[in-house]
C-alpha cells in the first residue's frame, strides 16, 4: 500500500479511541502486568504512545521541514514512560493521550503536505536518512504495533487459564 | 493469572468497542487486504469473531453446562467468514458484532456461574476434555488475540512505506 496521508490520519485519529476501548474498561489485575523484564504493560504502552506524542513524531517532523544544518533527530526514550507515567491512573494516560493525538493531528492537518515536502529527508540517530513520508507512515504502524502489544500482553495473562486451548491461540506465546 | 469471571467479562464487553474504534473509521484500502493465502484481512477477523458468537463460546457453554450424554462440540469452521461476511459492509459487521457479543454477555451473566460449574467439562473435538473455566479463558484469550492479528495485518500495509524503521517495527514482519 502506497503512503496517502489521508490514510495515515485515519488511523492516526483512531488509535485514541482504540485505546480508551481496550484498557478503559479493565481493572489493574489486567493493564499492570507485562511480559517479562524490560517489557511493556498495557500501561506502559499507553506511556510509551504518550511519551511518543510529545518527542518523537511531531517534533521529528520539524526537524525535516524545517531544513536545517543540523537534521538529526533526538536519539528516542524507548524506556521514558516508566518515570513519566508514575502515580497515574490508566484514565489519566487515556485523556492525555487523546489530546496530545488531537493537537498534533491538527498540526500535521495544518501543515498542507506537498509531495515535495513528504520527500524531504532528516536523519536517524540510528537508521541514517529517512523522508518525511516514511517518518508518518512509520508513526502510523508504531501505533498499531503498540495496539497488537496490548492486545498480546492483555491476552498472556490467560495464559494458563485457557488449559489446552493454548495450542490454538498462538499470541500467547508470541 | 486466575481466571475470574468478572475479569473475563472486562475484557468480553469491550471487545466490540475495541474493533469499532480500530477499523470504524478506515476506508477498504486499509480494511480489505490480508498477509496472503488463507490469512485474515482486517475484516475477515471480524466475521470471523461474528462467527464465534453465533456457534463457538456461548453453544458450546450450554453443551458443558447441559451434562448430556454427548458433549462433544461441534467442531469450527475457521473459514465461515468468507461466506457469511459477503457483500457487507465493516459498518454492517461492527453492528452484528455488537448485537450479538451484547445478547451473549447478558446470557453469560444470567447463569451466575458457580464453581461448581466453571469445573464442569465438555470434549473438544481436538483438544479432549475441556472445562467451563478454560472455554471462557479461551474466548478472552481469542477475542485479544484477533486484536493483535487485526491490528498486525493493518501495520503490514504500511511495511514498505516505512523504508529503514521496518528494522525498528517487529509487527512488520512477524
């Protein structure tokens, strides 16, 4: 599938609510535990997206369009939301998310995107050269990365509890 | 994890909610492709788990909680979705989906399960002998799991517009 940004916001205004509906309605026995060390809960997940919104996407996005000497981005926090989230509630997290999404969707709304601009580079600390194009496509997966970690990471806790059924419901050990 | 049916029924009432807000707003370019020959596309994973609801968890439950002679369920067609889901819309699905996850939560609820009947056991026509307890489990784990999938075929669309963060974005390619 080609990168259209009117795809890209589709999904990018959804992921919100997909949220809000995965983890709204769960209790903490649900949404605390992960995976495993240095894995993500379905809370630290929603951090994550969060930390995401406020100094990766967006703020990468300027760097390109603005075309400066220096088009490096900020190496990202991939761990950040363990401090930023601490003493919150999942209500919280949601809320936040949902307005910070809301703003830099009506940023990136805003900006009128030419195919010119879409084509303009910047450069990863780690990936090297990367066009705008492929950072919002790459913005637009990362949300539905996180979206299929939930959904695995709530679904583990059943683990044990579905017995044989184990089986046939390969995220469980994914 | 414990299985606790009130836990199990968090997770069954959002569900509907989960996938309205996840596919409800994109157009087919996102919504119709799959990972290749005999996967899900984003709306196949959702007939298929219209499909469940109609003859999977809540038939198979009343077969466990019967205690008839037989108690073998009938086995699952995995492809019913190809015929029953044609010519509608996601729209459509979302609706029936909604309907028929909210007429099988209330007969869940109605049967205040005990203990007692959460041990009962049925015969899986593949698995053996199954109880209650981890056919509900099951349809948790099941339903969490068509998340995942449908959000990771979703991502796919984008695996090439992403360029070099493909490295950084595991649901690419699993």
């Amino acid at each position: 599938m080609e990168f259209r940004l009117a795809d890209a916001l589709e999904v990018l205004e959804s992921t919100p609510a997909t949220f809000r509906a995965l983890m709204g309605g769960l209790s903490e026995a649900w949404t605390a535990p992960n995976e495993g060390p240095e894995t993500f809960s379905a809370f630290d997940n929603l951090g994550h997206l969060i930390h995401g919104e406020r100094t990766d996407w967006i703020p990468r996005a300027r760097i390109i369009l603005a075309q400066g000497p220096n088009r490096r981005f900020e190496p990202y926090d991939r761990f950040a939301q363990y401090r930023e989230s601490q003493g919150k509630s999942v209500a919280q997290l949601l809320d936040e998310f949902e307005r910070l999404r809301a703003e830099n969707v009506t940023t990136l709304r805003g900006w009128q995107l030419s195919e010119r601009e879409l084509a303009l580079e910047g450069e990863h600390p780690g990936l090297g050269p990367v066009t705008l194009r492929q950072l919002l496509a790459a913005w637009v997966a990362h949300d539905l990365g996180h979206v299929a970690q939930t959904a695995r990471v709530l679904a583990k806790q059943y683990r044990e509890a579905v017995g044989p059924w184990r089986e046939y419901l390969p995220v469980l050990d994914r």
